[in-house]
C-alpha cells in the first residue's frame, strides 16, 4: 500500500513524497469501518478526510512514529487535525480491545498462557520517579501481557510506571485472580516470584539444585520463549518503540496497538 508521507529538513519546510506503509489492506480497511460506526454513531458532520484516509493516516502514525506536523503534511491537513484524527482512532480501538475475562474465554485447566512484563520508552513524564527503574536506566512505562503457548497474543494491559514491579503490576491488573480462578496454568520468569497461585517461575540457583529442577528449568525456558513474539508484535508499531506523548496517552495506545494485532491475527 502506498500512501503520501513527508520528509523534511527542518519543520519549518516539510516535503511530501511516497511512501509504503507495510499493514495488510483488510486491516486499514477494517479499522476505517470502525471509524464509520463511530461516525454514525456522533452523528457527525463532514470530515475533510474520508473514514479509510482517516484510518490510514492514524495507522501510518502508530506504524512509522512520525510526528503530527509530517503525518498531516502528508495527508493535507493540518497538524491540529491530524492529532484530532489519530485521537478518535485510539479512542475506537480503545473502546474494542478485549477485557482480560474476555481474552481468557474458551481457555481451561488443559491450557496455559504465558504472562511477561515490557518497557515502552518514553521521553514525557510528570514526574521522574515513577518512570524511572534502576533496572533499565529510562524513563518508561510497563505494559502487561498474556500470551498463548505459540506466542499470539491474547491481552494488553494499561499502562503502568515502568517502576511498577511486574509481579505489582500482575496483581493490580488482576492476571493472578483471574487464572487461578479459571484454573489455567500460567509461566511466567522469575520477577513473578512469589505470585503462587497457578503462576509457575523457574527455580532459584537451579545450577545447585538436583538435575530435576534444573530439567524443569529448561522446559520452562522453552516453553515460555515464544511469548517473546507478542512483544516483537507490539513493538513492530514503531510508537512503542519511544512514545513522545503524555504518559496518560501511552495507557490507551497500549490498549489500542493489541487490537490491531488481534484484528491482524484473526484475519
């Protein structure tokens, strides 16, 4: 798909040029209804760009990073507008990601998913502290997830400060109640020691421990690799990758980016 993007020097003198956004056609296609259900809903009037333009130049924002000045200059609107179109996408996408309960449907005592913590780097913050771990050395904000046993990825959580511990944060956002009421089975690293429950995290100093423990520590490994593939997903949306919005911002984009996986998934 080739869309109309910019370049520039300096933002004072911005050149629009060619560009190809790599998302399949069906999935611009589905968030542009999305965006047409909204619009019906609003009841709104006449938008200079269409519900697909609109879609693609949210998506092409997500995807590429590109700033609000570039992403407008290449759609022909203004930077306003364009913060305005990018803000009613996430809020539709958003309001369409999967509640955890949801996301664990059809899930049972035979099944188990793999749970993991992620830093999304950030350059806005209120407050240094919160956004800062000693762990990783930035500023950022820790983002939750729950995957299947292949790695697709079936739940996001919000957003917390990146200093939140990921076993916190698996409690605050319920992930431990939620398996061990289902009874599924969850592995997880060692930051979610402690969690009990139906959690399972390696051993502790297994190289001391019987040759068992240290077997279960290799299948664990193994089994839990392919979680990685959901945030080698999220992050292939470049606005993960350094978000330059406000920290309240970055809780509904990490609500909104995994239902565009799901769609993408799914289709």
């Amino acid at each position: 798909m080739v869309i109309s993007l910019i370049t520039s020097a300096s933002e004072a003198s911005l050149v629009p040029y060619s560009s190809a956004l790599d998302v399949p056609y069906e999935l611009v296609e589905h968030v542009s209804w999305l965006i047409y259900e909204r619009r019906r809903e609003m009841n709104s009037p006449w938008r200079r760009l269409g519900c697909f333009k609109q879609a693609l130049l949210a998506l092409a924002r997500l995807r590429k990073s590109e700033t609000f000045a570039q992403v407008g200059a290449g759609f022909g609107v203004p930077e306003a507008a364009a913060w305005r179109y990018v803000d009613e996408t996430l809020d539709v996408l958003e309001a369409r990601a999967p509640g955890l309960r949801e996301a664990l449907v059809g899930l049972g005592e035979d099944d188990f998913v793999i749970a993991d913590g992620t830093l999304i780097p950030t350059d806005r913050i209120k407050a240094d502290q919160p956004y800062y771990p000693v762990k990783h050395r930035k500023h950022g904000m820790n983002v939750q997830v729950i995957a299947r046993p292949d790695g697709t990825p079936l739940w996001f959580s919000r957003a917390l400060p990146d200093r939140t511990h990921d076993l916190t944060a698996a409690r605050a956002h319920g992930i431990v109640q939620a398996c061990l009421t289902r009874q599924i089975l969850v592995l997880a690293d060692r930051a979610y020691q402690g969690a009990d429950a139906t959690v399972r995290t390696p051993y502790y100093h297994h190289r001391i421990q019987p040759e068992h423990y240290q077997q279960f520590n290799r299948d664990h490994a193994r089994l839990r690799a392919p979680g990685e593939h959901a945030f080698a997903q999220l992050k292939s949306w470049h606005i993960h990758r350094r978000a330059r919005c406000s920290t309240n911002r970055i809780g509904s984009i990490a609500k909104a980016i995994p239902t565009l996986l799901i769609c993408d998934n799914s289709g």
